[in-house]
C-alpha cells in the first residue's frame, strides 16, 4: 500500500508540472488518471504552478481571411508559434487578457476567448451600442465569474456579468471625468482609468450646490492640477463602486510638458502592479505603484526611441511583460512589438510583427465561460 502511495504521489507530482493541453490526453490514459485530472484541488494547484509560467500570446488578424484570427506565443528570443486559430466575426481584435481569457472588441461588440479550448462566447449588444466606448474586464475570484465593463464619452456606463447577466446593467459615474483611451487595466480587483486631460468641469467638493440648489463646478485646465487633484478612478468589479488612487507627484519638466499638450498619460498593468507611463517626444518614462494602499509610486525606467529612426514623434507604446533576463517587451500600434534592455538601453524590434497584439496568458483547458468557475 505505501509504494502504491509513493506511486500516485510521483504521478501527481510528473501531471502538475505539464502543460495543460498534455492533460486533455491523459484523462483518457485511465479512470484513476481522470479522476485526479477532474479534481479541483488538482486542478486548482495545476493552475496555480501555471500562473508562473504564463505565455506571451500574440494575436493577429489573417488578411486572407478577417473571420480567423490567429494566435501564437512569442519566445524570450522573439520566434513564433503557432498556438491555434480561431474563427471569430471580421475584424476583431485582442483588447485584454484576464489570466486564461482574453477579450476581443469590435466597435461595440465584445468576445471572451478561451484560446486553450477554442470557446468563444459573445456578450448582448451593451445599451445605446452608438458612440465611443471602451471596454474593460476582469475575473472576480468571491463570484467565480468574469465581469465586463463599458466606459464610453457621453454614454452611460455598464457593467455585465458573465453567465448570470442577460443584459446589461448601468453604473455610476466615477469621481471625475475620465481618459477611457489611455488604458483599462485590471488589478487588485478593479479597473482602473486615468482622469482626462481635457478641460473638464469638476464638481467641486464643498460646498456641492448654490445658494438656489444648482452644482457648482469649476473649470480646470491646467493639466498638473488637473491630474493631482483629480488621481486614478478605480471600479471595483466585485462591489461595482468607485474609489480614487493617488498620481505621483510630477517635477516640473513634466507638469509642463503636460500642460502644453506635449506629453501623454497612459495606464497599464506591469508584473502585477500599477504602471503609470509618461510619453514624450521620443522618450517613454514607466512609473510603477509599489504600495498600493500608501499610493508609492517609482520610476523604473526611461525609454529612449531616438534609436528606431522611423518612430513617429510620440510613439503609443505600453508594456506587455518583464522577460526572466529583465528585458520589458512592448507592444506598439505605428512599432509592432520590441524588447527594451535596460542594460544596455536598446531596443529591438520583432520583425513583422507591425499589427500584432500581445498580452499575457495563462494556459487553462478546464475553464468554462459559460457557468461559474472557482480557481
């Protein structure tokens, strides 16, 4: 009986440390096999050891045929492999991942994609489908379910939960106006939007209203207090409510850059921490928010594009992921996707890859969109 033991512990031990499409064919090796495949302890430590071995996956439309996009993985190096492919409406494109699902937009249309088993499920066309929106999503671990976020300029917000919701719901208004270009990262279980940069009317704290009950607003264009005063809007996707998280503080070569329009914010999601990026002619600073309940933010690095001679003047650039060398790889509408090397401050372009998006993902053939599922 103890070496039986020893046997089922050392193929325990030999399943956990294979990818997960090498488990879809063992389950059929034997019913002991399948019975410790299907079991959720199993499944949950799989996934967890999975998390630290998470894949660049890189998703371009096909130009012979816009209802196919095709997804691989990148290596450290920068080759491709094909992953799979995977029929979808024309045109779509990768927007975010969320662990083992991505997310596919087209106009005001939204797709969840399970890339490991091929799934594809299509959300109800949002209230008021018209207009400029964004979307943005991510996994609520209390509910075991998938939530979808619409934030649009001059629309209503709305929130749909994935396999309880039939239409969906609309939310509050965040704290201050909002950039729902710039970036919808999700973390700490929230989405996260930085203020716009526009001139904007900000409802002022105290006192709220006039002597005859009308808001009282103020117009703010300086963009440095703007963006102080202001901070990040985070929604929470388990409580659906909104909650402000402090900027850092600017010197004054940015404020003013900012002010004058000649730099941009935007948000992303970095190693697991906020990442806060200032883009200037030709240069990209990365800050990142190390201590999310002090609000302690660090800059980490500065990119330099004088290098790629055929850059625009302030190229869109956000980081995807930091490669096991400290290499930061980067994705680009004008650029494609690069490494950047802090050694040595180099960056290197992936060829061909002009197009292409890439995003982080955990593979996971046990997930099913479609009912409630607990990690």
């Amino acid at each position: 009986m103890a070496r039986r033991g020893l046997t089922l512990d050392l193929i325990n031990e030999i399943l956990l440390r294979l990818p997960a499409s090498s488990l879809a064919r063992f389950r059929c090796v034997s019913k002991p096999w399948s019975s410790l495949i299907s079991n959720p302890l199993f499944l949950r430590d799989h996934h967890d050891r999975s998390r630290h071995k998470a894949l660049l996956l890189v998703a371009e439309t096909h130009r012979a045929n816009p209802n196919t996009l095709r997804l691989s993985t990148l290596s450290s190096e920068g080759g491709i492999s094909k992953y799979s492919s995977i029929t979808v409406p024309e045109y779509v494109k990768m927007e975010h991942s969320s662990g083992d699902v991505i997310c596919l937009t087209r106009n005001s249309s939204v797709f969840l994609c399970n890339p490991a088993t091929g799934e594809l499920v299509a959300l109800p066309a949002p209230i008021g489908s018209n207009g400029y929106h964004r979307f943005g999503f991510g996994y609520v671990a209390s509910l075991g379910q998938f939530k979808v976020a619409r934030f649009g300029y001059m629309l209503s917000y709305e929130v749909f939960t994935v396999g309880t919701d039939r239409s969906w719901r609309e939310i509050g208004r965040p704290p201050c106006r909002v950039d729902e270009s710039r970036g919808i990262p999700f973390l700490n279980g929230a989405l996260h939007l930085l203020p716009s940069s526009m001139k904007t009317r900000q409802l002022r704290v105290s006192p709220p209203f006039d002597e005859n009950g009308t808001d009282q607003y103020e117009d703010e264009c300086r963009r440095d207090e703007l963006f102080v005063g202001n901070g990040i809007a985070a929604f929470d996707l388990e409580l659906e409510t909104w909650s402000m998280v402090p900027l850092p503080s600017f010197d004054c070569d940015e404020k003013r850059e900012l002010r004058l329009d000649r730099a941009m914010l935007q948000i992303s999601e970095l190693k697991g921490l906020l990442c806060l990026g200032v883009g200037f002619p030709h240069m990209l600073h990365l800050r990142l928010l190390m201590d999310y309940d002090s609000g302690r933010w660090v800059k980490e690095y500065s990119i330099s594009f004088f290098s790629l001679r055929h850059a625009c003047h302030r190229p869109q650039v956000t980081p995807v992921a930091i490669m096991d060398d400290g290499r930061i790889l980067l994705d680009s509408s004008e650029l494609g996707l690069l490494f950047y090397d802090r050694r040595d401050e180099r960056l290197t372009e992936i060829e061909g890859s002009r197009g292409w998006r890439a995003r982080v993902y955990v593979e996971n053939i046990f997930l099913s969109l479609r009912e409630p599922f607990t990690i």
